[in-house]
C-alpha cells in the first residue's frame, strides 16, 4: 500500500494510497491489522449481513469514486463450511455465492482486474 523502502518506491510510476483500498469480509484481523485499518482510513465492509453485501460493496465503490477497481481474493474470506482448504480457516466467512455476487457487483460497476 505504499509503504517499502524510497529505493523501491521512486521505480514505482504509482502508489496505491490505504484510503484506495476496501477490506471486505475480514472479521479475524489480528491487533496490528487493526491498528492499520484504524490508522490508516481503510474502508472495512464486514461479511454481514451478507444478503446487502454486494449493493454495501457497490455504495463504497461510488462514495470513493474509483474510475476501476483491482480486486484481490484471498479464499479465507470464505466461512470453512464453504471453502475449508486455508491455512487459517474462521467461521463467520462469507459463502461463495456471496463471494461471487459482490466480484460481481464490483464488475457491474466499472472495469476490474481479477487477481484470485
């Protein structure tokens, strides 16, 4: 998120700045993760409910007025019941169909660049 050494960072022709970025579905974050998010204007949307879940993903969209969207999955955001293959599987996740309406949501709203 733009953090790293000024060598690295002056190579870079753009730094994606903490308040770019929306946090969906966490709800394990360990004490320095959080501190992050609270420091740093991070946009946390919680995995529930998870029926408003994607229309939540699309109003954060358009408040930051993002011209694209990259999205990153990271599967331990998916309940174990769903998808229990993790290295670090926490109950309360999201079921897939969520995960897939909320990427899809995320397309309906502009261009994105799938990263899974």
């Amino acid at each position: 998120l733009g953090d790293g050494p000024p060598e690295l960072l002056q190579l870079l022709p753009s730094r994606l700045e903490p308040s770019q970025l929306i946090y969906v579905g966490a709800r394990s974050l360990d004490p320095p993760e959080q501190d992050y998010v609270d420091s740093h204007a991070v946009t946390l949307l919680s995995a529930e409910p998870a029926s408003s879940l994607p229309d939540r993903l699309s109003a954060a969209l358009r408040k930051g007025r993002f011209g694209a969207a990259y999205v990153h999955v990271d599967l331990d955001v998916l309940d174990p019941s769903s998808f229990p293959h993790v290295c670090c599987p926490a109950e309360g996740g999201l079921a897939t169909s969520t995960l897939v309406a909320a990427v899809a949501a995320v397309g309906a709203d502009g261009a994105a660049g799938p990263d899974c």
